[in-house]
C-alpha cells in the first residue's frame, strides 16, 4: 500500500541555523509533491510545489528537492526564525484530480 | 479576496445523530476538496468535487457524502455518527488552471460524544 513517512519526532533547532526536513514515500509514483505548514488549530497552508521532472524549487528561506530515485523529497528552511516554528507536511498527488496524500507532518520548534 | 471558509467552526453531536458541515470556497476556485484530520491518522482526504460533480473519492465509508452547488459551495454530510468520527474536517479549494496548490479553511471540529 502506498506509504509517506515524515519524521514523526519533534525539530528542535537554534534560530538562525538550517532545519531540514524528510519525507520519504513507498508504492507511489507522484506528479507533484507540495510542502505546508500548518499551526495549531488552523487548516494548512501551501508552501511550495515541485514536479517530478524538477530536481529543486527555492522560495525565499525555503527550498525543496525532489528525488524520484530515492523517493525522497528534502525540505530546507535556511535562517530559521522562531515564526517558523509550525508542523510541516508533505503531501503527493499523481497527475489527474486534486487528490492530495499527506504525510504524518514534522514539527519544527525554532528556539531564540 | 476572502479566504476559504467554513462554518460552523465547533460542533458536538451524539453517537447515531447526522451531521452538515459547510464550505464555501475562495471566490473563483471551482474545485473542493474535504479532508479528516484526527491524531491517529492524520490528514485523510475524503472527495473532491468540481462543477457539481464528484471527481475523486477517498477511502471513506458511504456515510461519509458531499455535494456540490452551482456556486461552488460545498457541503459534506456524516450520518449515523460514530465515536471515531471525532475529527477536524477540512475543506480545500483550488483554481482550475492550478489545480495542486490547495487553499484551506479553519476547519469544523466536530466532536461526537
């Protein structure tokens, strides 16, 4: 069945520094895959998206990579800042429909 | 413009009561999507819906239903309510020539007791 697994324990990192987040997925051959945050008690909000035909995609402090061969996604924050601090979630979509597969999420705690 | 939004916000049911939750998408967007969240099994999509038509559907039981209305307002109907239905249920919209980057709401937290 398919599997997306993030690292379901907590980031704990010192502002400033990079925090570097994983999702790695099993029987799953996505189109897309996005990146969002989400705070408590609010829905998730979309970060950045790659396709699988592009190995990275920066915004900002952010960048993802995409490798299909490890089916492995990173996600970088350079510079982290306290206001980073959210849970993260991967999520994949193959090429038709808007069926999105999450994720578990990773919490990232910046720590001043 | 306004964000995508849900109503209501918190509901408590009782176990075998139904139950209607609202959505009504960005303006413009024309596809939705509903998704459960709980802390067990996180972020599970339930259906999609675009012009009025159920485009995609997760792996839900047949009482989990949605539906669709000409102005793109969704809403999603849970009968015979169950204790682990206890969840946030999520509405997502997108734009038709952008289809992956997903706009979400606050959510209904619905808890059955």
């Amino acid at each position: 069945s398919q599997k997306i697994e993030q690292n379901s324990e907590a980031l704990n990192i010192q502002e400033g520094k990079t925090a570097t987040l994983t999702c790695n997925y099993t029987n799953y051959s996505p189109a897309y895959l996005q990146w969002y945050r989400q705070d408590p008690g609010r829905g998730p909000v979309f970060l950045l998206l790659i396709r699988e035909n592009e190995k990275e995609k920066r915004k900002e402090r952010l960048k993802v990579t995409f490798d299909t061969t490890l089916k492995q996604s990173l996600f970088h924050i350079t510079a982290s800042q306290p206001a980073d601090s959210a849970t993260y979630l991967c999520a994949l979509a193959k090429a038709a429909g808007n069926k999105l597969t999450f994720g578990g999420g990773t919490r990232v705690l910046v720590k001043p | 413009k306004a964000g995508v939004t849900q109503t209501p916000r918190y509901l408590i049911k009782t176990r075998g009561q139904q139950v209607t939750l609202s959505c009504s998408p960005i303006s413009g967007h024309r596809s939705v999507s509903w998704y459960q969240q709980t802390p067990g099994q996180g972020l599970q999509f339930l259906f999609e819906y675009f012009s009025e038509t159920q485009r995609n559907k997760g792996n839900f039981p047949g009482r989990f239903s949605g539906r669709q209305f000409s102005n793109s307002r969704s809403e999603m109907n849970v009968s015979t309510l169950e204790l682990g239905d206890s969840a946030l249920y999520l509405c997502a919209s997108s734009l038709l020539d952008s289809p992956y980057e997903q706009y979400f709401g606050p959510g209904t937290r619905l808890t059955v007791t």
